[in-house]
C-alpha cells in the first residue's frame, strides 16, 4: 500500500494521481486530508460549494455532500474514476482510503510527497479544513 502525505498538496493532481494508479491496481492511503490546498478565488470556491449543498432535493433522497476533510478528498478522487458505481471504477474506489492526520499504522511508514511547489499566491488557496467549516 502507497501512502501520499496531503499536506500543501493540491487536491486536482493529488485526485487526478491517485485515481490513475488506483485503476492500475494500486491500493492507496492518503493522510492528512485536512492539510489539502485548493487553489482558486475563495468566494468562487464557496459559492460553488454551497450552490452544490443546496441541491439536496427532498429530506428523503441525495445527493449528499458530506462536510468533513477525509470525505471531501474521497469525493473528489471518486469524480475522477470512471463509472464509479460499477466495474473498474468502483474496484479502483475501493482500494482507496482517506484519513485526517496520520493513523498509527502509517506513522512509520514511507510517504509520497506532493506538496506545492509551485509558486501560488496566498490570496488563492484555500485548505479543505476551511471549507469543511463552511
């Protein structure tokens, strides 16, 4: 199992990585999910978020957006699979796992770093800690 640390790391090419490699059979943790950065307006980013939770439909049925850091990340990989609901997709979703912080099991272990290297203005990013709060 890969274990990708998520800390400064932006959350497109961290989905977009992690959902090719889980379709070749890869199976992946990826730790710190709160630390994530997602890069773009602010208020854009929020205004699409809350327009997204807003069209929940009856009290009954989805879809449901979740609100915290781990299924945000999770969510976002999914979009990035194909056919998630069947077949490879749903497969390569399944060998994927998302945490907030670092469990015990993979303190010791040997991570892959995405962090930013990119020179990105502060006014720009945003952590999917934040936007969790929203």
């Amino acid at each position: 199992m890969k274990v990708i640390d998520g800390k400064n790391a932006v959350l497109g090419r961290l989905a977009s990585y992690v959902a090719r490699e889980a379709l070749k059979g890869e199976e992946f943790a990826v730790v710190n999910c709160e630390q994530i950065i997602i890069t773009g307006n602010k208020e854009n980013i929020q205004e699409g978020l809350e327009a997204k939770r807003g069209r929940v439909g009856s009290t009954q049925k989805g879809p449901k957006v979740s609100r915290t850091s781990e299924k945000i990340v999770k969510r976002t990989i999914r979009g990035m699979l194909p056919n998630y609901r069947t077949g490879r997709g749903r497969d390569a979703l399944k060998r994927i796992k998302c945490y907030v912080g670092v469990p015990k099991e993979f303190e010791s272990a040997e991570k892959i770093n995405m962090e930013n290297k990119s020179q990105i203005s502060k006014s720009k990013i945003t952590k999917v800690k934040e936007i969790a709060k929203w």
